[in-house]
C-alpha cells in the first residue's frame, strides 16, 4: 500500500487582499466556498486566517466561530486548524487568550513568536495539551528548530507535540522558497522525530511540494504563501494550486488523503 499524504490549504493569510488576487477569500462566505473547492480537489484541511471590518489579521474568537462554522457546513468533513499568528499586531498573551476562548482541534502556533513570553508560552502549551488541540509548530529556520529542542528538553512542550510546519521563504522581504531550502529544516531536526509539513513562498511552491511528497513529508499550499502556478501565470483560485499538488502526490505513486470524486 502506497503512503497517504495529505494537503491542506492555506487559502488567504494574514496580509494579502483583493488586490494581489480577486479569488482571494476573505469574507466568511468567500472563505467556506474556497474551502469547499478545494476539499473537492484534495485538501484534507484547511488553514483558517479571519479579518476584521477593515480587513485585517484578527484574533477576535467570535470571528473564529462564524468562519469555522460556515467551513463546516459548506465542507462538511474537512479539518479545520486556526492560526495564532500574531503578523506584527499581536502579542503572547492575545495569542493565548484566542487558544483558550475556542480550545480548536487544531491549531498554528509560532515558536519564534511564542519566545517573546516564555512563561505564557508554557501555559498554552499545556493549555493545548490537555484540550486535546493537534497543535503545530511554525518553524522559520534551524534557530527555532533549536529553540523548540530546548524547549522539549525542558518539558514546556509535551514531547507528544512532534507537528510541525517548516516554512520556505519569506514573504517580506520576498526570498522564494527553494526545493534544496527544505534539507536545512531536515537536518536541524533530524533528532526530534517531527510530523512534518511544508510550506512555501512563490512560484516554486509546487516544486517545493514535490520535494517533501518525496522525502516524507506533507504540503500546505494557497494563496497565503503564492499566487502562481508554476509557469509564472497567475493562479486561477486555490483550488487550482490544491489540484496541482495532489497530481504531483499521485504521480510519485502516493495516495491523498481526501477520497477524490471518480472520474465521469
């Protein structure tokens, strides 16, 4: 039996609107269709961002819950992971008060931001481990693969917390992910044992893709991170770039996750 991966969409983020894509999804409408789209073409899960009235990066938990409800009943079966990033706006202690307002089955949290407030960091480690939450670690580079082994090493990260998502490139400013970015994250956390995904900034994400459906891992892809397909032409909408990547996955013999919709 072939190896199942699994692909989960990060459909807009945490800074990006309208104007760098129109299928860019921010209202809780626009976000439930997009995550329906692309649980049709293969996304196990999707990574939920929301905004605020003016469009920005929020942490509001209300906002949460309308959006992770409008996911579910429009893509019924689709996992959902929240995001706690703090995208320069927020700090620890926000970023733990959003955990413990809605204790979510899966949420994104940032090493290197949780190191601002070590103490309150402890606390929503525990607080995700005891609420069952599948939490995983944003890792930038091999320092916060060394922070989160210390961290371990420690005790303030339970040592049944091993998911984590490593993120090729950077978005500002703009430094476009590389398929050889991925072994510096590989070999800084060869000893850790991690579950692991990737993620990465511009045109080359579904180069990127491939290299972690073959050495193992799992992919996170959309317009949080890249707006392109391949050739350098824009994306249609998410879906488009979810499709892309499950066909890579199949084309290295793998099986998705999603059971596809059987060919007509």
């Amino acid at each position: 039996m072939s190896r199942i991966f699994s692909v989960t969409v990060a459909p807009n983020g945490a800074r990006r609107g309208k104007t760098d894509h129109p299928a860019l999804p921010v209202t809780n409408a626009e976000i439930a269709q997009t995550a329906a789209s692309c649980h049709a073409a293969g996304a196990q899960a999707t990574h939920l961002h929301v905004r605020d009235d003016n469009g920005q990066h929020s942490l509001d938990a209300g906002r949460y819950r309308e959006a992770m409800a409008a996911v579910q009943t429009a893509a019924p079966g689709m996992d959902i992971q929240i995001t706690t990033e703090s995208a320069g706006i927020y700090d620890v202690a926000a970023q733990y008060d959003c955990l413990a307002a809605l204790t979510p089955a899966a949420a994104s949290v940032s090493v290197r931001e949780m190191a601002r407030d070590e103490a309150t960091a402890a606390r929503l480690y525990a607080l995700a481990a005891e609420a069952g939450t599948d939490l995983q670690h944003i890792l930038y580079n091999a320092g916060d693969i060394e922070q989160l082994a210390v961290w371990m090493n420690k005790g303030i990260v339970p040592p049944q917390m091993r998911s984590a998502i490593f993120v090729l490139g950077q978005y500002n400013p703009a430094i476009h992910a590389q398929p050889s970015d991925l072994q510096i994250f590989l070999r800084a956390g060869h000893d850790l044992n991690l579950d692991w995904t990737i993620c990465a900034f511009g045109p080359n994400e579904l180069a990127c893709a491939r290299a972690a459906l073959a050495t193992g891992g799992n992919v996170r892809v959309g317009f949080e991170n890249n707006l392109l397909r391949p050739d350098g032409t824009p994306a249609r909408d998410n879906a488009e770039l979810v499709a892309l990547t499950v066909n890579e996955g199949l084309d290295l013999g793998l099986t998705p996750s999603t059971q596809l919709p059987k060919a007509c």
